[in-house]
C-alpha cells in the first residue's frame, strides 16, 4: 500500500460542506464576473477615446494639408484667374504641384481616400488641369507631370484617382515604378 503526501482527491459533498467554503466559492464567482464586466467597460472606454484620437488626428492632418496649400494662395488665385493675377515664380508653381504629388501618395498609402481628397481639394486639381497645357507652355515651360511623369508619380496617381470624378482628361501613362 503506498501512501501519499497529499490526502486523495475524493468527491465534495455540497451538503456537507462548511458555509465558509461555500461563501468563499460564490465570491470567486460573483469577482470572476464582475472583473469580465469591469474589462469589457474598459475595453469600450479605450475604444471611443481611440477613435476619437484618431479623428482628432486625421483633423489636424487635413488642416496641416490646408496650410500647405495656403502657402501658395497666389498659384491658385492665377490658375483660377489668370488675367487678373500675377504668374507666379516657377518655384512656387513646382511647391504648388508638389502638393497634389503628395495627396496622390497619401492616397496610394491609404491614409486619405479619393472621394474626400475630391471633395476638400478636387476644384484645385481641376483647374491646375484644365488651366491648359499649351498656355502653360507659353506662360512657364511643359506640365512637369506631363513631360516627366515617372518623376511625379504621386501627382499622376491623384490624376488617375480624380479622372473618374472631374473632368481631368487622362494623365500621361509612367514606367512603372514602385513607390516605397
């Protein structure tokens, strides 16, 4: 016969046992339950404060864009209205475009998508486009989009983004290249 250190595991009368015990196991019970409560409770707080950090953030990100185009309130004023408004420097004219080149990643990276970069800044690219490519010939030099795409493939991603919602025509075809 072989003895054992610990007593044998043997069935547990409810009847028999002491109320001590028992009120110990039910408040296990009622803490184990109240604790899943109390996580999923946290879990709907950290949630709505995330989204709402996110919302927040996805804000500023549209108002730092914003600004970015302010910056060159000009360039837009002269494609909008080219008789009434200076033509501006040809580095602004390059800054200005760049902008649209990187809505154009920004929508490759999935971090905005094509019909709010259409809705906030859709009449922007349209006129920069419509503005005519032999007048911008004569007023600066070629659409640098145009004669160099592989070089402004972000801005030919937005014109292929907003061909199907503006009238835009269709943007020079690019080699392909990756962008990373």
């Amino acid at each position: 016969m072989m003895t054992y250190l610990l007593s044998e595991p043997r069935a547990v009368d409810p009847s028999k046992s002491d109320p001590l015990t028992i009120w110990a196991t039910w408040s296990q019970i009622i803490g184990a339950g109240a604790a899943v409560v109390l996580a999923i409770w946290a879990i709907v707080i950290a949630t709505r404060q995330l989204n709402g950090a996110r919302r927040s953030a996805f804000g500023q990100f549209i108002l730092g864009i914003d600004e970015a185009f302010r910056s060159y309130e000009d360039v837009r004023r002269y494609f909008n209205d080219p008789s009434n408004y200076p033509k501006p420097k040809q580095p602004d004219l390059y800054r200005y475009i760049a902008i649209f080149e990187r809505l154009g990643l920004f929508i490759k990276w999935k971090l905005l998508k094509p019909k709010d970069v259409d809705m906030l800044y859709g009449e922007r690219f349209e006129n920069l486009i419509s503005y005519g490519f032999e007048r911008f010939r004569t007023d600066f030099e070629d659409f640098p989009p145009k004669v160099r795409p592989q070089n402004w493939a972000g801005f030919i991603e937005l014109w292929n983004a907003l061909k199907k919602r503006r009238k835009v025509g269709e943007p020079p075809s690019q080699p392909e290249q990756p962008i990373t």
